[in-house]
C-alpha cells in the first residue's frame, strides 16, 4: 500500500488502517488543506477499505482503523455518527436513493440532522452546479434512473460536498465515464479545495485490477 501526498501544511489528520494478510498497515498522515493519494492492493482491497472509512467501522478480524484521532472499534454508537459526519466519501458503492429525486438525495442529511441549514444547501447545490458546467433546474427535479452516469456522479459529488465534509475520500470517481469527461476527479478536486480550504482530501486507487 502506496501514499503520495501534497502537504499545504497544517496539523496531521492521521489515518491508519491494517488488512489481514497485510505485512504494513497503511499510515496517511493528512494535513489540514492537503491532497494525498493511496494506492491499495487490489480492487478487493480498496472496497474493504473504504467501506472501513465511510461506516467508521471494521467489518473482518485483523482488520484495525483509526481515524481523525479515533478508533473506530472503540467508538459508541452516537461517537461513530459523530465521526462519519466529519467524513465525505464518493464511491459507486454508495448510491443516490431511487425514490428520491436528485435535490432530495442532496438534502436528505442536512433535513435530518438539521445541519448545514438548507438554505445553505441550496445556495452551495446551484453554485457547485454551475461551476462544473451542470443546469440546475435541469438536473435537481429529476430521479436517479433519470440522470445518466455523469450526472448521477455531479450530484453525488454536490451532496459530499454541502455536508462540508473536514475529509474527503475519493474513489474511482472518472471510472465508467467517456475520454472526453475523465479529468472529472480534478474537477471536483479544485472544487472542494476552494470551498473546504482547510479540509483534506485523500484519492484512493488499486494497483491490480482484478478479472
């Protein structure tokens, strides 16, 4: 397991992780403001992981994390939620709901925790938007089975990033897009950088892909 970080400076967020049949653990020191890249085994490997990091959990034996200055096997259930809510993480694996509409799935955390205020949340939703090239109006009313790949990624990507997320987690974000749209990951990049300044963003990829 590889990392690769620009550092803007700042007090480290660490992070650490061990995978049974793992010789390392993974240790990311994550400064306030910086971009950091890991490199995990495997595509088997990266899911296990990233599953560990959005549910603040281990879910095999061997498995260790620890997070934002916490561990995660020791955390009560109200301090797990405490701590995901700190996190943003952009997989496939975690979907935009289907009964919803794509600025219900955008406002849905903000409306139950009732954090960020919705105002807010709109406001930054139609700013993002327009910012990647994105309508608004066009894109907010519609399902998920509505909206093609790119689409679905723009507002899972807006819903990251309105719960203003102190880390974010991205993984495969150009995967499934056409040549012409693969620099999408640098395009959210630059924008959770100029609206989180001092939040730290970490890109997670495998080195084998796996038949």
């Amino acid at each position: 397991m590889r990392t690769r970080s620009a550092d803007a400076g700042g007090a480290p967020l660490a992070l650490l992780y061990s995978l049974p049949g793992e010789p390392l653990p993974l240790r990311v020191a994550l400064p306030r403001g910086s971009v950091t890249r890991v490199r995990m085994p495997d595509r088997a490997a990266k899911g296990r992981f990233v599953a560990a990091v959005l549910e603040a959990r281990c879910h095999e034996p061997g498995e260790e994390l620890h997070l934002l200055g916490e561990q995660a096997s020791k955390l009560d259930p109200a301090a797990r939620r405490k701590l995901r809510r700190r996190v943003g993480v952009l997989t496939p694996g975690l979907r935009l709901m289907s009964n919803l509409n794509a600025w219900e799935n955008i406002a849905l955390a903000a409306a139950y925790h009732g954090t960020p205020p919705l105002e807010r949340v709109a406001r930054t939703a139609h700013e993002v938007l327009r910012s990647l090239g994105a309508a608004p109006d066009r894109l907010l009313g519609r399902l998920p089975e509505e909206l093609d790949s790119l689409d679905r990624k723009l507002v899972a990507f807006v819903r990251l990033i309105t719960a203003e997320p102190e880390l974010a987690v991205f993984d495969a974000v150009d995967e499934g897009l056409s040549a012409g749209e693969t620099n999408l990951s640098s395009r959210f990049e630059a924008e959770y950088r100029s609206r989180q300044p001092a939040g730290s963003l970490l890109h997670v990829d495998s080195e084998r892909e796996e038949l």
